[in-house]
C-alpha cells in the first residue's frame, strides 16, 4: 500500500478528506461504522469516531503534514474516549516521530491511508472504557449520527436539538 512515495514533511495532494475517506473504507470492511468532526464532551473534536461490531469505542486523529503531527499537545486528550485510539496519516508521511515515548506507541495504533483505502501499520491496543463511560459514548455518538442523518433528509430540522 505504501507505494513507492518516500518520507516527505508534506505531501502535495494530501488532505484530511482523502485520509478519513481511505480509513472509512477500511473500517467499513471490518463492521467499524464511523462520523467525521465529532464533538467531545471536552471540547475537543475527533477527526474519525466509530464503533466496532462489539461496542468498543474508536477515535482516529488525522495528520497530514509533519508539522501538524508535532504540533499537536492535545491529542492525549482523546484517550478518555476510546476504547482504541489511531494516527491516520497519509502515504508517505514520515512515521518515526510515532514511535516516540511522547506519542506513547504502547496505546496507540497508526493507519496510513489515501482517498481510496488504508492499512494498520501498527494495531492500536485496548485501552477499554469503563462500562457506563463507554454507553455515555455510543449513546452520543448514535445520537449524532441520527442527527445528521435527519439534517440531511430535512436541513429545516438543523436548529433544533442545539444547545443554546
């Protein structure tokens, strides 16, 4: 899958939508149904969100550039919500900082992906949810996505259900 694109800090081409693009095509072949830009109750946003067949929860945060990669402080912040949390990067990019104590490869996995499909490079370990907090997840997660869903069928419906 890799191809033969060496190591770059910046891929001309790569954008986050053909990432999230390849890594849905991935998780779909695999039952793991997920939403783009989903909100957290932190305040911060997942890139990818998904479950699994057997409820686990997943959150995958999408870098394209290697200074985006090490510039993000914010994405331990992510690992409270997930049962399994993954890098998606783009063909090519260099991986190595990944493998570094303070991108702790010991609980997170890493996907490299393009516009048309993905692959793990490196499989992403438990880190399991306690039960009520993993519910509180799916039950956000399952109520956005019928959320957006009814927004697309009728987009009068947006501003109803917002906080105020």
């Amino acid at each position: 899958m890799e191809g033969s694109l060496a190591p770059t800090s910046t891929l001309p081409g790569a954008t986050a939508a053909d990432v999230a693009r390849g890594i849905c095509r991935l998780f779909a072949r695999n039952d793991i149904w997920c939403l783009p830009e989903v909100p957290l109750r932190n305040s911060r946003r997942a890139d990818l969100m998904g479950i699994d067949a057997k409820g686990r929860v997943v959150i995958v945060e999408i870098k394209i550039s290697r200074a985006d990669l090490l510039g993000d402080g914010k994405w331990p912040d992510y690992l409270d919500f997930c049962d399994r949390f993954y890098w998606g990067l783009p063909v090519g990019l260099d991986r190595a900082p990944l493998d570094g104590a303070d991108y702790r490869p010991d609980c997170c996995g890493v996907i490299v992906a393009d516009g048309y499909d993905a692959e793990i490079v490196r499989p992403a370990p438990s880190q399991p949810l306690a039960a009520a907090r993993r519910k509180v997840e799916v039950e956000r997660l399952a109520r956005a996505a019928l959320r957006r869903h009814l927004v697309g069928l009728d987009p009068d419906c947006a501003p109803w259900g917002m906080p105020g």
